[in-house]
C-alpha cells in the first residue's frame, strides 16, 4: 500500500472518531490491530499490528508498520511493556480489532476485553474475533499490505452485510455478556497460507468462554435467520437432493420469525418453538433447465431441507452450551420461579427446540 493512502486512511479514522485535532499525528503509534494467545506456559502474549507516524518536517512524513509482541503471566501490564518498546506514545484506544487465539477464548474473553469497555478514549465500534490456532498467525499476514486489521474489518462488515455474521461490537459484547440467558456469536477466522486468511464462520460463546464449537458460513446464515437478524440479504447454496445433482442457491428478501416458549412448572421442561417464513428468490437451479419451474413442489423441497438444517443447527448450538436466541432470557422474565430452580449453562442442553421453515419463491429470475 503507497505511505499517502496509508495516510490517508488513518486520518481519516481520526476525524471520525472525534477530536482528532486535540492529538499530535507526530512521534506516536498507532495501534490497529491486537491480538490475545495462551502460551504453552500458561501466559499471555499479545500481538500488536501498529502504524507509526514521524514527521520529517515541511508537512512530510514517514509511514511505519510495525509488529510487536508482549508476554506476561496476565494481561495487565502488557500495554506499558508494549509502550516501553517505541519512541512516543502508543494509542490503544481507535484500534479496529481484537482477535483473541481459541486456547486463549476458551478461558474467558471478558477479562480481556474490560480494559477496552472502560477506556475513556475507547473505541466501542471496534469488532472482536475468535481465531482457528493463534491469533498472531492471523494478524501478522501480509505484512507488506497493513493495515491489515483495516482488511479484517472490512470482511467482518461484509459479513455482517451480507447476514452471516452477527453485528457485535465492543459496546454490545459487553452488554450481552452482563444478561444472563443470551450468548454471544464471534467470526471465527483463519488463516489459509501465510498470505491468506478468510472468515470461516461464526464461533459459538458459552457465557464468555470459546465453547470449542462453530458453525460455516451457511449455516451461519440460516441461524441469524432464525435470530431475525436479516440485514439487506442472505444467500444460501443448498443441495436438495444430492443423488439427483439437484441445487440451488437462493436469496432470503424477507423473513417473519416467531419464537414460543413454554414452560412446564410441574417439571421444569423448557420447550421452545422457532417458526420462520422466508421469501425468498431463487438465484441459481441448474436441474431440468430445460423445464419449468414447479413453484409449489421447488418451495417445498426448500422448506424441507432447511427445516432439516435448522434442526441440525440448534442440536450444534445445545452441544455447544450456546444460546443465542435468548430462551433463557425470556424464560427468566415470563417464568421467574422455575428460572431460578434451573443452571442455565447445563439445562440449556435440556430444551425442546423444535424450529419449523416454510418458503415462499417471489423470484425465479427472467427466463422462468
């Protein structure tokens, strides 16, 4: 990337965070990217992707990538070793992401995370990410291409465009991770080759631990379906009937969805029923293209294999102690007794769901 388009890019974050004016650009670091690991020895490392400004004078200046590391037994302290390491003053606070190694998520995020939920000068628009193996592998690709955390955050905002992966900021993290009875979804990454990395799916939070568990991108989709959480569109490939090389791909356009809970007090059986009607297009169907399309008979085929996914899904999520939907959140409010007889982290597994997808084809493309 040329220094003045890297340049460019940073002033720009600046103003749009506010009060940009009030900072010096000059002798001061700028950190864009942070990454968490857990050590083989049980310590903290953290990766840090930073720009570094210097002024040459006569409005010039030279721009630095740099990458830093830090170990310590915790967490705290890192930042001052991280500082004592540069000339200036290094800036944690406009960062744009935070990936944190699964080992290292598989402890607990929020310890991490409080020092960015507190920092007066904090960015809480900033996304954080579960990563497959560490999160420095992750963050030092393309070395020659920083910042890359200005990539990483473009694919997650992509994602989330696109309706396969959670809108999640530092702002909201923290709010869910105070309510009891709701649990997180984080982009899971990976890297590919040392050049590459990709958005593989979402990972599936218990409470604020890594549970270990994820879901693809497709699958992903579906459940954010199940969430109500469709943005513009969501698009899905799905194999209808594989025998046959039957396929297609589809674009969900709108979703109703209707989540009831019921709740036996005599027992305690939690039973929950998700009910999604989708309208949805159909982008691709290559089977008997030299046929019509039979709408009804194609809808309910659809509706059969997504059903089949869904079930496939919520037994993932049971498995992975992850409730997203907020089960446990509407049982507490609407069944406060049996909430406080039940330990939602375990009788989560316990629940009936039973999730329920019909479609209705409003698009088949021009030559149907």
């Amino acid at each position: 990337m040329k220094k003045w388009h890297l340049l460019l890019y940073i002033l720009m974050s600046l103003m749009l965070a506010g009060c940009w004016d009030q900072h010096h650009l000059v002798n001061k670091t700028f950190v864009n990217g942070i990454g968490y690991d857990l050590t083989e020895e049980g310590n903290v490392k953290v990766t840090v992707r930073t720009v570094n400004i210097k002024g040459k004078g006569g409005g010039q200046f030279d721009v630095e990538d740099i990458l830093l590391f830090a170990e310590q037994e915790m967490q705290i302290g890192l930042g001052t070793e991280i500082d004592s390491m540069v000339a200036g003053e290094v800036d944690f606070s406009q960062a744009h992401i935070i990936l944190i190694g699964d080992e290292m998520a598989k402890t607990g995020i929020n310890q991490l995370l409080e020092f960015y939920y507190r920092g007066k000068d904090a960015n809480i628009a900033k996304k954080v990410a579960i990563t497959k193996g560490t999160a420095e592998s992750v963050i030092s690709t393309e070395i020659e291409k920083s910042p890359i955390a200005f990539f990483i955050l473009q694919a997650i905002e992509g994602g989330e465009n696109a309706s396969y992966l959670p809108d999640e900021s530092i702002s909201s993290i923290w709010t869910k991770l105070l309510t009891q009875g709701r649990d997180l979804l984080l982009p899971y990454m990976e890297q590919v080759t040392p050049e590459k990395i990709r958005i593989a799916g979402v990972a599936l939070m218990d409470g604020d631990k890594f549970s270990g568990k994820t879901l693809t991108i497709e699958q992903s989709s579906l459940l954010l379906l199940m969430m109500d959480e469709l943005k513009k569109t969501s698009q899905m490939y799905l194999v209808l009937d594989e025998a046959k090389d039957e396929s297609n791909r589809i674009s969900t356009k709108q979703v109703k969805r209707k989540l009831d809970i019921e709740v036996d007090e005599k027992t305690g059986n939690v039973m929950a029923s998700i009910n999604l009607k989708l309208k949805i297009g159909v982008d691709s169907y290559p089977h008997n293209l030299n046929k019509n399309i039979n709408q009804n008979e194609l809808s309910q085929k659809i509706s059969r294999e997504l059903t089949k996914q869904a079930k496939e899904i919520t037994n993932i999520l049971q498995e992975a102690s992850c409730d997203p939907f907020g089960i446990g959140l509407r049982v507490s409010t609407t069944y406060p007794e049996t909430w406080e007889k039940l330990k939602w982290d375990k009788d989560f597994k316990n629940v009936t769901i039973k999730p329920n997808v019909e479609v209705e084809i409003i698009k088949t493309g021009s030559i149907y």
